[in-house]
C-alpha cells in the first residue's frame, strides 16, 4: 500500500489529504468497484499535511461548500493532484517499456526479414537512451523506432487504408484516426476522408477502435 498526498489549491489557500495511491486512482478515474473509504487515510482535511495544520471549518465551507471531510476529499482526489511516488511513477513507466518491447519482438525485423528477441530490443533501447513515454503506443512508436535505428536497424511492416468516415461520427472519430492520418479530405456534407498509415501490428486494434466509435459504419479500404 502506497500512501500518498492529494492537494487541491482553492482560494489561495491549500488543501490537502493522505491517500492510498492505488485506491486514489481508481476513484479519481472512476472506476468499477472504487472505494472512496479506502482511499482516504486522514479523518481530517489539511492545510500542510507533513505539519499537521488543520483546516477550519470555515475555510472548507468557503472553499468546498461543506465541511463534510468525505466529500471534500472526493473532490481533491477528483478535481486535484495526486502525488505520484517515485516508485509508482516507475512501475508505470517499466510497464509501458514492456508494452513497447512486446511490440517490438512481434512486428519489427532486421532489414533481412529475421525478428530480433525481447533481450537485444532491451539492451538496444537502453544503448540509445530511447525515452518511453507514458501514453499509448501507436502515438510514440515512429518516434521510438526512428531512435532505435541509431543502434539497431529496424523495419517494421506498415498497412495503409483510405476510410470514409459518416459526418454524424467524425467527432469521435477524428481523435482515432489523427495519430496515423496521412491525408485529410473534409467533403461538402461533413463526411472525412483519410488516409492512414500504421504498423501492421495495430490494425485490427485500430479497427476495432474505429467501428466502435463509428457503430460500424465508417467504409475502408486498404491501399498497397
């Protein structure tokens, strides 16, 4: 159990609580079977936490309109900051270096066609210093793969597609398709047209994105 600091400021003044890092996360995503009770570790809401400086009651009514702690604290861990610790910190980033790795073994090769394994992908990635960031992989894989190349040569098959998709669905669509977008035709009655371009690997996670998004009816088809 990690614990941690949520902090809001409101006012001018801060607010703050100590919190289980894991159980603050769930919440402030809200998701399934989240336990505010468990997340919160103070019985009490703090102006410094580390200095045990209490707030009144009349500062969390002017700030929050209450003064009930369990629902101030909602609104910290929601509204607020949750201090990531170094170790959480780098338990996301090593599994999203895993991800990438994962990644990597599946769909890159050597110029040759022959596939690299998961330990010479590892020790290449730490040879050019490559910084995995903490965001899908499709939107930092081109940028991974170009600084990967310093070190070890890389090619890793690429499909392309021309959609159409329905005006009535671009607006969930577009923040799907604008990470491998090539090209972008806006047509007179809103419907888009795009061409895109990704590893082979994403393809059908992509699809599926793209058909949900556009309840299927989004017409593609795939370019040589």
């Amino acid at each position: 159990m990690a614990q941690t600091t949520a902090r809001i400021k409101k006012g001018g003044k801060h607010f703050e609580i100590l919190v289980d890092l894991d159980e603050a996360m769930k919440v402030r995503k809200e998701e399934s079977g989240n336990n505010l009770g468990a997340a919160v570790l103070t019985d009490a809401i703090f102006h410094n936490l580390k200095a045990g400086e209490h707030a009144g009651d009349n500062d969390l009514d002017i700030a929050f309109g209450t003064s009930d702690v369990m629902k101030i604290s909602e609104k910290i861990i929601k509204e607020g900051e949750v201090v990531r610790t170094t170790e959480s910190m780098k338990i996301v980033h090593d599994a999203k270096y895993k991800q990438i790795v994962e990644f990597l073994v599946k769909n890159a090769v050597s110029p040759e066609g022959r596939p690299y394994t998961s330990d010479r992908i590892m020790k290449a990635l730490g040879e050019a210093h490559v910084n995995v960031k903490n965001k899908p992989i499709e939107s930092q894989i081109e940028e991974i793969s170009d600084q990967l190349a310093k070190i070890l040569p890389v090619k890793i098959e690429k499909k392309k597609a021309r959609l159409l998709i329905p005006a009535i669905h671009t607006g969930k669509a577009y923040g799907i398709v604008k990470e491998f977008m090539k090209t972008e035709d806006w047509k007179n009655n809103g419907d888009l047209e795009v061409i895109v371009e990704m590893p082979a690997g994403l393809i059908f996670d992509f699809y599926d994105k793209i058909n949900g998004a556009t309840h299927g009816s989004v017409l593609s088809e795939e370019l040589k």
